[in-house]
C-alpha cells in the first residue's frame, strides 16, 4: 500500500492566489490501527527551488549573499539575513536556474555545479523542495556586480568570509538561515575536511 492510498481528498479551498498559492485542504487519512481520520491542513505553494554554495578551496573561502527579507523582520530579526544564493525553479531544471540565479545574485558565472541533495524545508505547511547544490568558483569567474533584480525588490550584497569565519557565524547567531546552515555544515564535512585551515 501506497501513501496515495491512504489519503482521501474531499475538499481543496483556495484562500489565496496572490503572490503565491494558500490552499485549505480537507482529507481523511487512514492511520496504522486502520481506522479513517478526517484532517484539515493549509498548504503554502511558493513552486520547488535550488540553493548554492559557492568555495574557493585555495582561500578557504565561501560566497554568501546578504539582504533584508521581510518575514524574519516580523519574527524579531532586526538585521539582513546571510544566505547561500537561492532562487525558485519558474519552470527551469534545477541546475540552469541555480546558474542563472548565482550570477544575477552574486555576479558571479560558474561552470561546474553538481546537485548534493534535495530537501523539504518546512513539510508541515509548505509544499517547496528545495534543490541543494555546490560549486567551486574563482575570483576570474565574476562577470558583474550582481546585486539582484530590482524590479523584484532585490538589494543584494555579496559576502565572502572564510569557512571557518562562516561556521563562526552560525555559532554566534550571524548566520540563522536553514538552507545556509546545511550547506556550510556539508562542506565543513565534505569539501573543507582536509583543507588546510587559515588563520
């Protein structure tokens, strides 16, 4: 048996259709004692996305971005928040829109990505999966200043600290975001491990 058959739609509500999609769904779900338990639950529809992080292995360094997002400001984040370059898919294949969306954030044009993982970043109410990529890059790789798209509302700065500057940074709460944090995490694990550290 299936997950799909354990799971009875009866009825989906549109609540909301303006930037994204709020749906209100009424299901049953038919739990392991076999017996049918009718659930409601909202779902956020934002479509799937990708993330990056960009190393320089013979600096040690990391590219990061830095910019204000208005949700973490309401939930008491009184700063920019530092990310690994993101963007969401709008019918592109995972790694053209991550190329495209590194170079618009960062400036930056690189040539070799490659896919590691991909997660759900917040399963209980939003639909996203969210592609995880790496990339080595170089200081001949910059191709414009970036910045973002300003029709989008985008004022992107770049970052470019240090591996061990970065995990510094998620240890003292300068960095807090999720897809960020895993991604620093993997190459302190994977691709930083036998590095020689500076400083």
């Amino acid at each position: 048996m299936t997950i799909a058959d354990r799971v009875r739609v009866e009825e989906v509500t549109t609540l909301s259709n303006d930037w994204y999609v709020l749906k209100k769904t009424i299901f049953s779900f038919l739990r392991k004692d076999g017996v049918w338990q009718r659930q409601s639950r909202e779902t956020y529809d934002r479509g799937n996305g990708a993330t990056i992080l960009l190393y320089d292995l013979e600096r040690q360094k990391v590219l990061l971005t830095r910019q204000f997002r208005y949700p973490t400001f309401v939930n008491g984040h009184d700063d920019l928040l530092i990310e690994a370059p993101a963007g969401l898919l709008d019918n592109a294949s995972p790694e053209e829109r991550i190329r495209a969306e590194v170079e618009e954030e960062t400036g930056f044009r690189v040539s070799d990505v490659r896919q590691i993982f991909d997660a759900f970043m917040s399963p209980g109410s939003v639909t996203e999966r969210l592609h995880f990529f790496i990339g080595a890059y170089s200081a001949e790789d910059q191709v414009s200043e970036g910045g973002g798209n300003v029709e989008e509302g985008e004022d992107i700065e770049r970052l470019e600290p240090t591996i061990d500057e970065a995990l510094q940074m998620i240890d003292d709460g300068r960095i807090r975001d999720g897809k960020t944090i895993m991604l620093l995490q993997y190459a302190a694990l994977h691709i930083f491990k036998d590095q020689p550290h500076i400083g």
